[in-house]
C-alpha cells in the first residue's frame, strides 16, 4: 500500500530514501508537484483553516510528520514505513541531486540563513548547485521579480520555509506562476542546516520527543504549539477512534460544524 487515509487527507506511505529518490526523478522528468508534510499541528490548523485544508487536499503530495501521526495512523489500523519529514528528508534530496545534477533553490528564513544552509550542504556534497536563494523577506511588489528570476534560474526544486500554513498557501498562490517542477513546503528547515538551530540528539528524535526538544530551546514560541496543541491533537484522534476507524481515515477534517474539538493554529 502506497497511500493512506488520515483526517480526510490522502498520505503517501513511503521510507525516507524511496521519498527522496521519487522526488528528485520527478525534477529530472519535469514532473510538477507540490510536497507537504504533515504533522500534529497541520492537523490542529487545518481543522479550522479551510483555506489550508484546501490546499492539502488539492493534489498535493503529503506526507505524514512525527510521532503524532504515527500514533493515528496505529490507531487507523496502518503502520506507517518511517517519519517522511522534511528536516529529515533535506540531505537526502540534496544527495540525490547532486548525484542527479538536479537545480535546487531556497526560499525563506531570516537574511543571511538560507545562504548559509545551501553553503553547508555543498560543504558536504560538492557537486550540488543551488541556482537561487532568497530570505523570506519581501513584500507582495517584490514576488512578481523574485518569481520571475526563480523561473530564470533553471531550478528545478525549490524549498519554501516560511512556516505552517504560510508557506503553503504561498505556494498554492504561486503554482501556475513557477515553472520549477517540485516545491516543498518545509517550516523551520534552513534554520536547522544553517546551524543557527539546534536540532534534537538522534536518540531524542528516534523517541519521538523531537517536540520536546524544541519546546525546551523555545519555550514562548512553542509553547501553544505542544503544550496546548498536542493534547488538542490527540483528543481529536482518540475521539474520531471512539467513533470509528473508517471515521478516523476518511472523514472530512473541519470540525467546526460538528460537536467534535476544535483546534489552534
């Protein structure tokens, strides 16, 4: 089985490495498609956000983020092949493109980071090429130029970090307009690369408790995140269990209009 149904969203059930292989093939091919990853806390906004829940469920290729999608794809009867997110994912996909001479171009962060990303992962696989890279600072007048110069770039993958739900709807905003094959959406990515975030020990990711790491090195920006919005996460999961399995895989995901939780963004 290659997909599964979680909250009403279609997710492909691949390993890191089959995800990143698929990924860099389709650039090579010039097959379009917008990649997103979702964790609890997409499942938290999207469950009052139907602008965001739109957008994941508008053809886009989802993957499912973190120990609490795992535990509702347990408690939907599957067991997910690994935790395909996008932190994890990136040397992966930079691997595989320097191996493939795929363009790569980084869009987001604060200024001096994204550069500062790209110049590390060529430290470690000289022949990758990054053909564009932008902060995530600019104004509605500027993305007209900034797309224009994206598409003159040649790239072929591009890696929007500006956080959840923003980057994502800026690249459904944007799809028609760029002619690079793959976008990916993939939150606080160039800040982990650029070393200006500290990533959780392997260990402390392998248990699951990657959530906690963060929330202990950003404990105000975190803190609704985790500490109101995981309980939130799994009373919503345990209550659509309660209610039945089908109901936990297929159901439409907006609550607002049912007398279930409702989320925070």
């Amino acid at each position: 089985m290659n997909h599964i149904s979680l909250f009403g969203l279609n997710i492909d059930d691949k390993t890191l490495a089959d995800a990143s292989a698929s990924i860099v093939c389709d650039a090579k091919l010039g097959v379009r498609q917008k990649v997103y990853f979702v964790n609890a806390h997409c499942i938290n906004v999207a469950a009052t956000n139907i602008k965001y829940l739109s957008v994941l469920q508008d053809g886009a290729l989802l993957y499912a983020d973190g120990s609490g999608m795992r535990l509702a794809s347990k408690l939907a009867g599957f067991s997910l092949k690994d935790n395909v997110n996008g932190t994890d994912l990136f040397p992966l996909v930079c691997r595989d493109a320097a191996n493939s001479g795929i363009k790569l171009a980084l869009l987001g962060a604060r200024p001096g980071i994204a550069q500062r990303c790209a110049d590390n992962m060529r430290n470690q696989f000289p022949d990758l090429e990054f053909v564009w890279i932008h902060d995530g600072y600019f104004s509605l007048d500027d993305e007209v130029n900034m797309i224009n110069t994206i598409n003159e770039s040649g790239a072929q993958i591009l890696f929007v970090a500006m956080g959840v739900p923003k980057q994502e709807l800026w690249i459904a905003r944007n799809v028609d307009r760029l002619r690079v094959p793959i976008l990916l959406g993939v939150g606080a990515l160039l800040d982990f690369y650029s070393d200006t975030m500290p990533r959780a020990p392997r260990r402390v990711r392998q248990l699951g408790l990657e959530w906690l790491f963060r929330l202990i090195i950003e404990p105000r920006r975190m803190f609704v995140r985790y500490v109101v919005g995981n309980p939130i996460f799994i009373i919503r999961t345990l209550w659509r269990r309660f209610r039945g399995q089908k109901y936990l895989q297929e159901a439409p995901l907006i609550e607002s209009v049912e007398k279930g939780p409702r989320g925070h963004g």
